[in-house]
C-alpha cells in the first residue's frame, strides 16, 4: 500500500478537510468535501466524504467478494466514491474504537482500513461503530496539495465526526464551510486571491 510512506501525523493536513472553493472547476470534486487520511513531504491522500453511490451499495459489494451476509447487508455501511484515483480499491473510513494490524490511524478518534478483514468483521457485527466504505481516492503528489491551497482551490478546517459519518450527506458542503465561520456565504469567496 502506497500510503505506508506517508506520514500521517505531524504538522500536515492529516485529519482535517479540504472543503472545494465555489469555483472548482473539475466536475469530480465540485461542492466536494475531503477528509485528508495522509499528508507528508512526499503527498497526500484523501477520500471524498459527501458523495455517496447509488448505483452500488454494500450489498454488491459484498457478493463480488464472496462474502455472506444476511438480508440488508445493503445498509450496514454506506459506499462513497472516494475519489478518481483506483476506483476499483475500497478505502473503510472509520472511528477508532476498531483497530486490525493494518489499520492506519490517521488520529486519536479516526482510523482507515483497506483489508476485506474490515468487511467481514462489519458483517459479523465487530467492526466499527461509525464507518463508510470508499471506493477510490483523491491523491496528490509531493507539494502539489500545498500549491492547490496557495492557489485558492481549497479552504481547510477541522473535521467532525457528524461530517465525517453523518447521514446528511448531501448538505455536508454547507455545513463544512459553517466549520470555517458562521457567516461565510460561498457566493463571497473569490476566485483569485485579491491583490493591494
């Protein structure tokens, strides 16, 4: 696994969001919310946290694997797409009360695992109390997430846990920017820098 050269604690992004300016123009991350798993010298990756999948669910999931689970495995995590780099791997986002040898734990209350152990221990109720299945994930090579911030394409603020798993995913943009200050109106945020 790449992330392994990454080191996720320290005085990087790791644990925070990255929350789309107004004017993003890649139609993948517009409105978009991401939760930085790993930020160090040598890049960044995050996985998309307000996009969920209707098109496939855990369920599917579950029986391309071979794994068997009673009736409405469907709704026992929410699938997102995670970002567009190697959609095909899944990335679980998780709180920290579960923990196997492969867990990264991205902080003191976040973990991420990318083992199918996660999956079948979902499935036999010992997984996670708070989770969410990621397929792909959003990268960024070394220095290149720090130039997208100088450049105005993302506004950073702390995560919570109602952002991270809530339910209200769709309004997760809006309550992301609220994070950052409770009258910020989106339409107020410029697409350049201003200059004196």
């Amino acid at each position: 696994m790449w992330m392994s050269s990454i080191e996720p604690r320290g005085g990087f992004l790791a644990g925070q969001l990255l929350i789309a300016m107004p004017q993003m123009n890649d139609p993948r991350f517009s409105r978009a919310v991401i939760y930085v798993c790993a930020h160090g010298p040598e890049g960044a990756m995050g996985l998309v946290v307000n996009r969920v999948l209707d098109s496939f669910n855990f369920g599917d999931l579950l029986e391309q694997l071979g794994i068997v689970a009673e009736n409405g495995a469907q709704d026992l995590i929410s699938v997102h797409f995670g970002g567009p780099v190697e959609t095909g791997r899944g990335f679980v986002l998780h709180t920290a009360d579960y923990r196997h040898e492969s867990t990264l734990m991205v902080d003191d209350h976040v973990g991420l695992t990318a083992t199918i152990d996660v999956l079948r221990d979902i499935v036999g109720g010992h997984g996670p109390k708070k989770n969410f299945l990621a397929l792909g994930y959003a990268g960024w090579g070394a220095g290149q997430l720090e130039q997208e911030i100088a450049e105005n394409v993302w506004l950073t603020a702390p995560a919570s846990d109602d952002l991270l798993f809530g339910d209200e995913t769709g309004s997760a943009w809006e309550r992301a920017m609220k994070l950052i200050h409770t009258h910020v109106d989106p339409a107020w945020l410029a697409g350049e820098a201003g200059h004196a």
